[in-house]
C-alpha cells in the first residue's frame, strides 16, 4: 500500500473510529475520576448530579435544563435490574448509548410514560429467561451508558429531583459477577499513535453490528486488527508518519462536518434532525424503527456519527429532544461578544415537553462562566417579559443590559466566538417537518 494510500485509509479509520475512542474516554472519564457536576462512580452504578450543569462541567454541549443522573454499564457480570420512580408526569428520559455512540433506547415520559417501572437490561447475545419479556433492553456491548435526564426548572427544584434520583436504582440479576471493565491500551504506545491503540483495543472488545464488522476489514494495513502486543509500540518512522497525516487529515474532515456548508443561508439554524440516525442495526424500546429516521447510506453515517460525538456526545434523536445551532447572525457573520444581538420569537418553539436556548463558547462547545449564572433561557425562566403580541425577545451579549426588560430577558455570551443551542424537548411535529421556522439571531 503506498503513503497516500495508507492516510486516506488512516484518515477514514479515523471518522469510522472517532464515536468510540471519544464515547469510551468519556465512559473511562466518569468512572475513574467523575466530571464536573457528577462524581467517580463505579460501574452498574448511578451517580446523581446535584445541581444544574455549569461552566466547570467540562462535556460536549452540556444541557442546562436537566439534571443528570448517569451510570456507566459493564454487563460482562450479568443483566441489570434497572427501576425508575414515578414522576408524576414530569419530564425526565433515561437513553441508552452503547460503545459505538449508538442510541438503543429510550424509557421516559415520551417513550414508556412517567409511571414507575421495572426493566431488565441484558448483554449481547444472552440466553436467559427473563420474568417479563417486554421489559428487556438488550445492549450491543457489554460497556454502555444510561445518561438520565430529569426537567428541573431551578434550584427550588432541587429537592424534588433529588426524590426522583434517589429512586433510580440499578442491582445485578444474579450478585456476585465481576466487571471487566474497559481493556487497557498499551501506555508504551507513543501519544501521536494513541488514538488507533485504543480504537484497536476497545474494538475487539466491543464489536460492532455484522456489516460493520466486514467494512472494518479494510483496516488490517493499518494495525487496527492485530491481537497481542500492539503493532505501534516501535513502529517504523514511515509507517507512523502516515497514520498520524491521516489522523490529522480525519479529524479535520470530522470538524468540517460541524460547521455549517458556506452556501446554507445567513443566519439559518441548523436543526440537526437526522444527525443521531446513524443507528440502524440496534433500535430497542422507545426508539422508532422507521425509514425516517435511519441515515441508509453507512458511509454517510460513519461520518454523522463522529460529528455528533465531536459537537453532542450522547445526545438524543431528534424526536425525544431537537437541537438546533447557529455560528452566525442574520447578516452572515460570526457571532461574537464583541456585539450585542437579539432573538425574537413571535411565537415559542412547538415543545410538548418545555424549549430553551443555551450558550456555548467555541471551538469547545462547553459553558461558560459569566457574573450572572445563567448559562440557557427558555420557557421556564423566570420573570421572562413578552411583548404585547405575546412575542419574545431574548438579548444575547456579554455585558449586562441597562434597560431592566432586557436584564431579564438576557443571556450572556462568551468575550470572543459562540455557538448557542436551541432546544425542543418532545418537539411537535410542526418543528420536525419545517413548518416552524426558527428566527434568526440580529446584530443591534
């Protein structure tokens, strides 16, 4: 195989690979040391956030309307009982993301109802006879996550989700088993070559669906194959120069799939609608097994995959929550706090469930820290004030507005680039077919 034939393979391996290296180091992340507003927490296990997510919750696109519960999955010791509390018709979704970013399932208010319930959640490939039939998730690999997401409109609300939390539980089916964990990498392995050890390791471990299993194949030159001692521990100096201009050249094509196409109209938000599609092999419980929502084109996908690990790890399908962004104002140009702007809703967004817009600094897409605390703006804010016509106008700035409509109505943005998000949870169907248009963002 010649060099450039050996980067545009790396480079491919790279896009096909991306989801699992960043969804595992996260998985990796939350056990061994907890993140921000969640604490280490072993596996088979929830660890319960105690407040909103801030600026010190340093995860991709981090909401700010819920409060998290999240438990990392090891199913090599056995199926989990897995029971939720009764949340009396608030919303909450507890989504199921396997090792390959995969969205496998979804239990909550718009999937199962808010009544209290009892599931069993199996590993790949289990024989066993479960008590209730229709109350089993199976998982595609044996390390998965549950990101649980509870509505909290603020810390008055605490209390109440805390209840909630305390009533999310996870036990082994059969006690006793133990938890492989995540295989460890070669740490002899040199850092420019990093990326493809652990993509090598964790897929052996983790396998994905059978036709993905053969695309994989392709990728013997790269080493991504072999079993035993890793084949980048004293790599030949031409050999590793090639992989790490492929990684290179991978990773620039995954940031190029966030941004907006340079001919998308100024000012438009980007609905990312079918980005979390990419799932077409494993559609369990509360998911919808439909040509709608399956991206058919795997190589297409692969690449859809790796953007939304890159600007939204496990973030959910479009019709459990709609996200939608924005780099630029109306006119066309960068948004950034160095101006001040206004979004104007003449009418909300269409949410059966509630809607907010939240801040993001760039190239991170975390929170950032302002004098204010307010990180998103939504339905639930209070002491919101609307127009006469019932219309909305949220201010989006870094220094505080003068006028005291416009303090409430503010959302403060970053001193340089920011990218704000717009979300629809349980969207209606006028802001999934396109009848609802967003507003754009308008320089003042």
């Amino acid at each position: 195989m010649t060099e450039p034939e050996l980067e545009a393979l790396a480079a491919d391996a790279y896009v096909y690979g991306y989801p699992m290296v960043a969804g595992l180091t996260m998985v990796e992340r939350f056990v061994q040391g907890g993140t921000g507003v969640l604490p280490a927490t072993p596996y088979n296990h929830f660890g319960h956030a105690t407040r909103l997510a801030g600026p010190d919750d340093e995860f991709v696109s981090v909401n700010n309307d819920t409060v998290y519960s999240v438990a990392q999955l090891d199913l090599s010791e056995g199926p989990q009982i897995l029971r939720l509390p009764d949340t009396a018709g608030a919303y909450h979704v507890l989504q199921f993301v396997d090792a390959w970013t995969d969205n496998f399932a979804y239990l909550g208010r718009r999937a199962t109802g808010t009544g209290a319930q009892t599931w069993l959640v199996v590993p790949p490939d289990w024989h066993g006879t479960p008590t209730d039939p229709d109350r089993v998730i199976v998982s595609p690999t044996t390390v998965a996550t549950i990101v649980g997401r509870f509505a909290c409109t603020g810390p008055d609300d605490l209390p109440r989700v805390r209840a909630l939390q305390d009533g999310l539980t996870l036990e082994p089916l059969e006690p006793g088993g133990l938890s492989a964990g995540l295989p460890a990498p070669d740490p002899e392995v040199p850092e420019r070559l990093a990326f493809f050890e652990r993509l090598r390791v964790w897929m052996a471990a983790f396998p994905p669906a059978e036709t993905d299993r053969t695309y994989e194949q392709r990728f013997a030159p790269l080493g991504l194959l072999d079993t035993g001692t890793s084949p980048y521990r004293a790599a030949a100096p031409d050999w590793t120069l090639a992989l790490a201009k492929g990684l290179a050249a991978g990773r620039e094509r995954v940031e190029d799939a966030t941004r907006p196409p340079e001919d998308h109209p100024a000012g438009e938000w980007r609905a990312a609608l079918h980005l979390f599609d990419y799932n077409v092999d494993f559609l369990g419980p509360g998911t919808l097994d439909d040509p709608e929502w399956r991206i058919p084109d795997r190589r297409a996908a692969y690449l859809s995959r790796a953007a939304a690990a890159r600007a939204g790890l496990w973030g959910n399908h479009a019709y459990e929550a709609l996200y939608a962004m924005t780099y630029d104002d109306a006119d066309g140009r960068p948004l950034t706090g160095a101006h001040h702007y206004t979004l104007r809703f003449d009418r909300p967004p269409p949410a059966d469930a509630f809607w907010s817009v939240t801040m993001y600094g760039v190239p991170e897409y975390y929170l950032v820290d302002n004098p204010a605390d307010r990180y998103s703006i939504g339905d639930r804010t209070p002491g919101l004030v609307y127009g006469p016509d019932g219309s909305l106008t949220l201010h989006l700035r870094h220094d505080r507005p003068a006028d005291p409509a416009e303090a409430a109505n503010w959302l403060p943005t970053p001193e340089g680039g920011f990218r704000p998000t717009i979300r629809i949870y349980q969207p209606q169907p006028a802001a999934l077919d396109g009848t609802y248009r967003l507003p754009p963002i308008r320089r003042r």
